[in-house]
C-alpha cells in the first residue's frame, strides 16, 4: 500500500488515502490523487499544479481585503471551499468596511466580498440628520397625549402653564423636523449627484 493525496475537481487537497499495486507492481493511481506529500501547513490552502509535478500554496486570506471580489461558491462541499466560506464569513461578520454578498440563483449561488468605501461628509451628515429626526418624532409621540388633552379641553387648570410650554415646544420641535427633512432632501440629491 502506497500513501496519496487525493485533490478535489479544482486541484486542491483534499485528503489523504491509500493505493494497492496490481500484480505486476504497478501502482492503481486514481485521476485525482498523487503520491507527492504537499507541506500541510495549516496557514495555507494547497493546489496540484500537473505540469510542475508539484503542490502550489495558496496562503489563506487572514483580512477581507484578500478576498475582495473572489467568487467563492456555495454550493461546493469540498473541504477546500468549506473552509474558505468559513474564512469569508468570518472576515466579514461584523466589519463595517466588507461584507458577504451572495449571488442568487441566475448568477450561481456564490459569497463575494464586497468593500463598503467609508461615507463621505454629506453621507455622514445625512445619516446625523435621519437619526436627529428620529428622536425628534419620538418626542413629538411621547406628548401627543398632551396634544389630544388640549384640543378635547380636557386640560386641568394646574396643568395650563405646563401644557402650554410643552405646546410650545412641540411647535419648535416640529419646526426643527420640518428643517432637517429640507436638508435631507439636499444632502440626498447632493450624494446622488457626487455618485453620477
């Protein structure tokens, strides 16, 4: 019994196995296998190269931005990409600059690391905005009770100085929602125009 290397459809390794001789010495060599040892280094993915008559290492991707615009498929179980999606997923999971776009099923079903650039100015400030209106309707719902107390007449007179001043606020906080929304719609067309 001799020891081989067995590599999947696209060269890499795949595992290790054994092979018999027949009765005339000759060694029973599937397609797919060699009887040269790649390193095994576990920093690197190793490829048969036939013409070389020897194992390629590929080193592993340790940042996102080694895989950027690979096509890693999905639907392959070789150990190969196996652990190449699990390297992708993980590069990814919860990295503000990249992540993990798949492929539907007219493309091929396949990961592809995808670069999030960092916002620009008008993007960030725009994002400032959305979220200052947000707090801003919040408060508006948070009194609204307040709102129905006065136009029902339902306001007792201890609370008139008080209701009053929340009235008042509310009236600028609508003011302020009404601002922010004009700037949105500024910066929006501002960013839609820098990206044309």
């Amino acid at each position: 019994m001799t020891k081989i290397f067995y590599f999947d459809a696209d060269g890499y390794f795949q595992n290790i196995g054994w092979a018999q001789s027949d009765k005339k010495g000759m060694l029973l060599m599937p397609t797919n296998a060699t009887t040269v040892a790649p390193s095994l280094d576990e920093a690197y993915f190793y490829k048969w190269d036939k013409e070389q008559n020897a194992w390629l290492a590929e080193k592993k991707p340790t940042d996102a931005s080694e895989l950027v615009d690979q096509v890693v498929d999905h639907k392959s179980q070789t150990p190969h990409m196996i652990e190449l999606r699990k390297i992708l997923e993980n590069l990814t999971k919860d990295n503000p600059r990249y992540r993990d776009e798949r492929g539907t099923k007219e493309e091929g079903y396949h990961h592809k690391v995808v670069y999030i650039p960092e916002p620009t100015q008008d993007e960030k400030d725009l994002e400032a905005a959305e979220q200052e209106e947000q707090e801003l309707l919040q408060k508006l719902r948070d009194t609204d009770y307040i709102a129905i107390k006065i136009a029902e007449g339902a306001v007792e007179e201890d609370e008139q100085e008080r209701y009053e001043e929340i009235k008042a606020q509310r009236k600028e906080w609508r003011d302020q929602v009404n601002a922010l929304r004009a700037s949105q719609q500024a910066l929006t067309a501002k960013i839609s125009e820098a990206k044309a």
